[in-house]
C-alpha cells in the first residue's frame, strides 16, 4: 500500500542525505532525468526514467543545499535536480 508515511519511510532508509517533506505536484520544464540517488556521480546507471513537460509528478521533499528534489512517480521513490521542475497549476 503506497502511503505518505510508506514513501517518506522508504526513501529516509534508501538515501542519507536530508529532504525537508513538502508536498507539490509538479512537472518537468523540458525532459528531465529521474534517478535511484539524488546524484549523478554513476551517470546513466541512475536513470529510472525521465519526465517530460505535462507529466506529473509528486515531490515529497527537498534539499536546497544540494539542489535534488525527491518525487514519487508511478509508485516509485526517485530524484531529480530542483531546477529542472516546476509546480503545475492545480484547476480551481
């Protein structure tokens, strides 16, 4: 069962590095990589998938000191560089 709580849990276990929870649906501004680690040090390796402008995705936190953000994205815990996103305007 994909929870808040589960997703939170997960990534805290996988990554050691700090996110502060937030909660945003967001979008990517061109095609942008989604990796297993909010690192690019392994290159390609870390690549799950990529998103594209109109696809969304939930970012459930942020490290602004080092610029990643963690999402969740069809069920799965991933990382993406913070500039390379943006949030989608929620219909009213």
């Amino acid at each position: 069962l994909l929870t808040w709580d589960n997703v939170c849990a997960a990534a805290s276990r996988a990554v050691s590095l700090p996110f502060f929870r937030i909660l945003y649906i967001l979008t990517a501004k061109d095609v942008t990589n989604l990796r297993s680690e909010p690192s690019t040090d392994q290159g390609q390796l870390t690549v799950v998938t990529q998103l594209s402008n109109g696809q969304s995705a939930h970012r459930t936190g942020i490290n602004a000191d080092t610029g990643w953000s963690r999402l969740e994205y069809n069920g799965q815990v991933v990382y993406a560089v913070s500039q390379y996103l943006t949030t989608v305007d929620m219909p009213q």
